[in-house]
C-alpha cells in the first residue's frame, strides 16, 4: 500500500516537470484573451488527479485552441 502512495507523488513530480519545460520561455508570447470550451478533472495515471482546461484564443487574426492540464496529488483540489 506504501508504494502506491509513492507512485502518485513520483507521478505528480514527473508531470509537473514536464509541464515546467513546457511552459519556459512562455514569458516572452504576445498577451492575449482566450474563451474557456471547457473544464474537467479526472484521475490521470497512477492515482494522480488532473484537470484540464480547452480554450481557444486568436493572435494576428488567426484562431487557435489547445488544452492545459495541470497535475494534482489530490481529487479534490483537481476538482477546485
């Protein structure tokens, strides 16, 4: 039982990382507003929680969307 608690703290770094790298050098994009499709949560990988917010946004007249998850260690602040 011990080793699943592990599992879900290693899970949680991993992610965070990842989503870390992800983000470096996001400081310098142009500003922009965008529209919230949706918002959810779920238990990812491992016991993890994630939730993920789809967007769109436009920049220069062009339209684009993408989805951002962000880890969590639990459900309910995932849900929050």
């Amino acid at each position: 039982m011990g080793g699943w608690f592990l599992d879900v703290y290693v899970t949680y770094a991993i992610k965070s990382l990842v989503r870390f790298l992800r983000m470096r050098g996001s400081n310098r994009w142009p500003v922009t507003t965008a529209t919230v499709s949706s918002a959810s949560w779920a238990l990812g990988a491992f016991g993890c929680s994630v939730a993920e917010v789809v967007y769109t946004y436009s920049v220069g007249g062009s339209v684009y969307g993408n989805a951002n998850e962000k880890p969590f260690i639990s459900p309910s602040l995932a849900e929050q």
